[in-house]
C-alpha cells in the first residue's frame, strides 16, 4: 500500500466520524507490518471526557487484535467534513503512539482530498517523551 492510498483510508474513516458536539471530523488509518489496515475516527460523547481521539481508536483496535507492529499511520481531519491542513494527534494520542511507533515511523498528515500529505514522526511530534 502506497502513502496515498493510507491518506485516501485515512480520508474514507472520517466519514464515520461521529463529532456533533464539535463539528470536527478526525479519520485515521494505521497500517500494520502484516498489510492490514485498522481504520479508526473521533467518538465524542455528551459527557465530552468520553471523547476519544480517531488515531487511538485505530491504535487500541490493531493492539487488541493482537497486531503492535505498525509501518505508518495517516491522519485527516477538517470541520464540518472539509479537509483542513492540517491536522496534528492530539498531546495524549502522541503519547499513546509513542508507545508502539518507533521515533522514525511515518506519521502521515492529510493536506487535501486527493491525498496529498506532510510527513513527520513521534520523534519530532513528541521529543524527550517518557518512558519507565
Ligand atoms: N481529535 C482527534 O480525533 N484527533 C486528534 O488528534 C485531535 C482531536 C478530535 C477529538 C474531538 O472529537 C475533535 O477532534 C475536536 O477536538
């Protein structure tokens, strides 16, 4: 699977954003070594702290099927349904990566419909970040 193709996934899961409360629709598409894609999009809540973020769907969807070992991740995300460029994982969705992707692992962040993208890292998105 090329880069564009995983932005054009990335694109496809937004559509199943479900963001009333703010309007922003987020998608992610996690590619894993073994070629499959877990897809994954934001989930608010009216609550609001129950919100979770679309790469840590696709993130906790791979690790409880039991598939840690990830080759690149695209992310889109936009208000009501546009493509904004572009859009950054969240503080706690950086943390939750830097978990599982190594420094240089491809982050892939969706600049327009046709799938262009910027490419960047956990290394540079989240330096010094924490470890036990
Ligand atoms: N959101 C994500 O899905 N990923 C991010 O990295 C940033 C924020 C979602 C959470 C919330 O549903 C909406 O975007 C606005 O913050």
């Amino acid at each position: 699977m090329t880069k564009r193709e995983l932005c054009l996934a990335a694109i496809d899961a937004a559509k199943k954003s479900y963001a009333p409360y703010s309007g922003f629709n987020v998608g992610a598409a996690l590619l894993c070594k073994n070629g499959i894609v877990y897809s994954g999009c934001n989930i608010e809540n009216a609550a609001f702290s129950p919100t979770v973020c679309a790469e840590r769907v696709a993130v906790f969807k791979a690790v409880s099927d039991g598939n840690l070992d990830f080759e690149m991740i695209a992310v889109v995300g936009g208000k009501n349904r546009n493509i904004s460029p572009v859009t950054t994982p969240c503080g706690v969705c950086r943390q939750v990566l830097s978990e599982f992707c190594s420094p240089e692992m491809p982050i892939l962040l969706v600049k327009n419909e046709i799938g262009d993208f910027e490419e960047t890292n956990i290394g540079a998105l989240l330096p010094s970040s924490f470890t036990l």
